[in-house]
C-alpha cells in the first residue's frame, strides 16, 4: 500500500529507506495497521510488487520511441539554447 499511494503522488517508485516515517505512520493509521508494524521488504520482493503495481496502474513505458522523440527534441534544443543544463530540466531556471 505504502509504494502505490506513493507512486500515486510521485509517479515514480523511491527507495523504500527515502520514504519519509511520517508518510508510513500515515498510512499505517489509515489502513488501522499496528503503530509498531515496520515495512520490510527484500529487494526481490520489491521487483514484483513494481511490477504488480505496473499491472494494476496500467504503467507501460514507451521504450525506444520515446528515446528517440526525446534526443530529437534535446538536439532542436541545443540549437538555440545557452546553458545546455537547461536541456535536461528546462524548468529549473
């Protein structure tokens, strides 16, 4: 539960360790789990929930196709661009 509301809010699946306690206490108490019940989930375990979780979101990744759209867009870019950090995340200016 705690890695689908997660990614529902990131979209994308942190390390486990990064997710914040209060998070986790949050849900715990909504989902009426134990105060003491700690997450523990080995790294295999992990792989199959993130493709479970895939499954059921109905998450594809769009693999060289969208490789290729995003070279061609960074490449347009850098035609015209100063600072070419702001090719990887135009946003942070």
């Amino acid at each position: 539960m705690i890695l689908l509301k997660v990614y529902q809010r990131l979209y994308y699946f942190p390390e486990p360790q990064t997710i914040p306690g209060a998070v986790i206490s949050h849900i715990r108490a909504v989902m009426k789990l134990e105060a003491d019940l700690v997450p523990d989930i080995s790294p295999a375990t992990l792989q199959r929930y993130h493709v479970a979780l895939r499954e059921h979101l109905e998450i594809t990744t769009l693999g060289k196709q969208a490789r290729h759209v995003a070279t061609r867009a960074m490449h347009t870019s850098a035609q015209v661009m100063n600072n070419l950090a702001d090719l990887i995340n135009p946003l942070a200016r």
